[in-house]
C-alpha cells in the first residue's frame, strides 16, 4: 500500500536548514515570538472547545482557583489555601489578598462564585460544563472567601479546577472577554491583527510581577509547516511549541542554535464515527475499520514514526492506563469478514471530515489508503478548524466521520456525555464514569478507569489511533518553555531569556 506520499514535503522543507548563523530574538530584548499552527476563534475559555484559546490564554491572562503546572501537578493559583471537610464534599478556599483584574479592579469572593455560578448554569456554554455539575452552592463568608459545597465527593475537584474552563473572570468585563480579554494573568491584551498575531504585555499590578522577566509576548500563527520551518530558521519566531514537521524535527536537534524537544501531551489523535449515521451505528462496523488500521505504519507515515500508538482514549501518561492496542489488532482479514458480517461484503462510501493541522491531514490520508484495503472508499473533505470543524461536526454533529486530537487531560468521560458529537450512547460507561467521579480511594478509582478504557475498545465509537507528540523548538537561550504539555497551555509567565 503506497503511503511514501505523505513525506513528500520532507524534501522541500530540508532545503529550508541553512547553515548555521547566529539567531537574534524576534522581537528585541525582554520580548517572545511564539508561533502556533491555529489561531483562536475567540479569547474567552469559557465559550468554546477550542484548545488553542487556552494556549493563548492559560495562566498568562486568566487564573482559577487552582492551576496546572508542567508536570501535572495541581499548585495554589488565585486560591492560596484550602481546606476540605471531613466528607468531602465542602471546599473552602482562601483568596489571595490584593489581587487586581487587568481593568484595576479588585478580585473578591463575589468573582469565584459569579464565575462558578455561570459556568454550570443551564445556559452555560462551557465547553466542559459537566465539570461543575457536582456543585450544589458557591457562598462567600467575606471577600476573600470563597466556600464551594459538593453534591457527592468528588475526587478530582481540585484538578477540575485547575483547567482552562474553570478560570475566574469578572461579571463586569465578561461580555468583552471574546475580544478583549480581562484577567489576574502576569500578561494583559494588547492588540489582535486578524489573521496574524496576537500581542500580550507585562502586567505590572500582578502580585509577582518582580519574577516575571518578559515584557511583551506575540503569539504568530503559522499554519503551514514549511513556513513554520522557515519562520524559525530565519529568526522571524523565537518557539514553536508544536512543529507541524516531525520529518525535520532530528535536523533541529542537530541545530546547535536551537532546543529541539520530543515531549508528551494529553492529546488523544482519534478519527471519531458518528455513531447515530448508517453504518457506523453498527458495532460490527465499527470494529472491523478498527481492525483495518495499522497503528504502527500510520505514525511511522503520518508522524515520522514519533507518536505512541494507543488502543482507547485514554494517555499512556496517566496513572490507570491500560495498553488495549492488542484488543482489536490489525487484520485485514478479519475487517473483511467483519464488514460482510454487517452487510457490507463490498464495502462502502464515507465522508472524512479533516481539519487542517497536519497530524490529522497526514493520518487522514493513511486511513483512506488503509480503509481502501479493505473494500471501504473514504473521501476526505478539507475543513478549517475551529470555525467550520466546531460548528459542522462539534455542535451540529453533521459528519461520517472526522479526525482530530482530544488534548484535555482525564477526558474520558466525553463519552459518557448524552449530546457529545460522537453520539456514542452507553448506559455500562455511564455508569462507569459516575462511579469514578465519586470515587476517592485512588486504585478503585483507577481500577474503574481501566474497566471504562476496556468498554470504550470494545464499543469503537472511535479509532484510536496515537498520542500526539510535542515536538517542541526554541531558541536555545530562552529557560522556561514548557517540554511536555499536561493541559492547553502555552503558560510563558516563567520564560526567560539565558
């Protein structure tokens, strides 16, 4: 099966390596140009999925209660203290005095529950919105404290509140936050060119403000791998968290002028089925495309060979992970026999659904070439990702099938949802995932991860294909660039020039 193809562009993108030469900062002294493959829809967190609005903002302009760091750890942010009852369901939380939003106002109590309050209301649009459902009640004793009650424990509260969809905002700016965010973050905004680039500058009232070395950040956005490659070779951008060509990425290692690092995110790459269309409401289908998919030889043609392949949506990162690759293995054979089982011995016709980002464009074309090995014609439809892909296939659900990676952390549970775009229906994960959110001793709670990892390969309401890598490159003389990647975040508030 040809799939040599998909490295095409290794050729042209190599003559891109010029010699070695000294590289300047982009943007003078104390400044940071950080490119990213996708621009966000909007700046806002709290009103659309879109991963890369949290790698905008993440820390840098808004703060929860708690905050993520590099290693996945859960740290105080605008919370300095908590305490937590004797049955775990009451969470009281100490507010770190004279914190200011970027508009000069002073963060109190009345935020965290305005906040709490909005992002599990009925007509919440927050994209992680059952996060908060098992909030009962947000009461605030005095201004700097904020007592949130529990309709059960639950045992990841504190890590809930440590994403990007549980940051604190105030009702005063929230109707401005999409264009012209308002947060507590060491960075306020300055300007968005459309298009291009986002600019962000020092916050000189944030509490640490004396620790915070850079003055202006621009994020670029650079879709296109080649011109990401030049872009940093040329000394145009000084990072690119993400490179869009793993086939270079052993070149930059080589470039003594930058820091090439291979790390992990919680991106779970999967070409999800809508499972209440024809014929992908039938398991057997589902399974047998399974079985038509060769992990191994997509990541070697799709990513370079760098990626960890993986049986269910969950990362080989996490505590709990069960390696299931070996549940459904690749068997042409069998994915034959499985689809002339359900009534499709000549196979069929789907549509593909495939944002632009490379990893999905590139595996897009494997699955297509695997898929016609077995009797199955997979057309591939191009989408611009997040404007067409989060209405057509993420609210709509108007698809046969679509590729995209999951980088939220512990998001299993996705598929537990009624009206998740999969329109995957299980009551046994359900249940599964209900008892995981109340469970608090950690090897049952694990336990119950893998029995839901397990449902979730035997069901195949998608194919899961690899953990996305990232493949991060910078200028050798900054400190502080996050290597592996816990939650969506390009938190620079710690970066600084060597």
């Amino acid at each position: 099966m040809p799939r040599t193809h998909l490295l095409r562009a290794a050729s042209v993108l190599a003559a891109l390596l010029v010699s070695p030469a000294v590289l300047g900062q982009a943007g003078g002294p104390g400044t940071l140009t950080l490119a990213m493959p996708i621009e966000p829809p909007n700046l806002d967190p709290t009103s659309a999925a879109a991963a890369a609005i949290r790698e905008v903002t993440y820390r840098n302009i808004y703060e929860g209660l708690t905050r993520i760091d590099r290693s996945g750890a859960v740290l105080p942010a605008l919370a300095e203290s908590w305490t937590i009852s004797p049955d775990g369901q009451t969470y009281s939380f100490k507010l770190r005095g004279n914190v200011l939003f970027h508009d000069g106002s002073a963060l109190t109590s009345a935020d965290v529950k305005f906040s709490l309050d909005r992002a599990r209301a009925p007509d919440s649009t927050n994209a992680q919105k059952p996060l908060f459902e098992p909030i009962t009640e947000v009461t605030t004793p005095d201004p700097l404290t904020a007592v949130i009650t529990l309709k059960r424990p639950t045992g990841l509260f504190l890590w809930n509140l440590g994403w990007g969809d549980a940051v604190i905002m105030s009702e005063r700016s929230i109707a401005n936050n999409k264009t012209n965010p308002i947060g507590t973050g060491a960075f306020k905004f300055a300007s968005w060119t459309r298009g291009y680039r986002i600019v962000l500058e020092k916050n000189p009232a944030f509490r640490d403000a004396a620790n915070v070395k850079l003055t202006k950040i621009t994020f670029r956005f650079i879709s296109d791998a080649q011109a990401q490659v030049s872009a940093l070779k040329a000394g145009e951008v000084d990072a690119m968290p993400n490179l869009g060509a793993p086939e270079l990425f052993e070149e930059f290692k080589k470039d003594g002028r930058f820091k090439a690092v291979a790390g992990n995110t919680e991106g779970e790459v999967v070409a999800g089925f809508n499972n209440a269309r024809k014929p992908f409401d039938d398991v057997r289908v589902r399974r047998a495309l399974t079985q038509a998919v060769d992990r191994k030889a997509l990541i070697d043609a799709a990513y370079n060979g760098i990626g960890q392949p993986i049986g269910s949506h969950f990362s080989p990162s996490q505590p709990g992970y069960v390696d299931l690759t070996g549940l459904l293995p690749y068997d042409p054979k069998a994915a034959k026999a499985g689809l002339a089982a359900a009534g499709y011995p000549n196979g069929f016709t789907a549509t593909l659904r495939m944002p632009q980002m490379t990893y999905a464009r590139r595996s897009a074309e494997v699955l297509a070439a695997m898929f016609q090995d077995v009797g199955v014609t997979l057309k591939l439809e191009p989408i611009e990702f997040p404007g067409q892909w989060l209405d057509q296939v993420f609210k709509r659900t108007d698809y046969d099938m679509t590729i995209v990676a999951h980088t939220e952390p512990l998001d299993l549970g996705i598929y537990a949802r009624d009206s998740y775009y999969f329109n995957y229906q299980s009551a046994e994960l359900k249940k599964l995932m209900a008892d995981v959110a109340t469970t608090t001793d950690t090897p049952q709670r694990l336990a119950l991860l893998g029995q839901a990892q397990r449902r979730l390969t035997e069901d195949a309401p998608a194919l899961f294909l690899f953990l996305l890598p990232k493949l991060g490159v910078w200028n050798a003389k900054l400190t502080g660039l996050w290597e592996n990647q816990p939650i969506p975040a390009n938190d620079v508030v710690d970066v600084a020039w060597q």
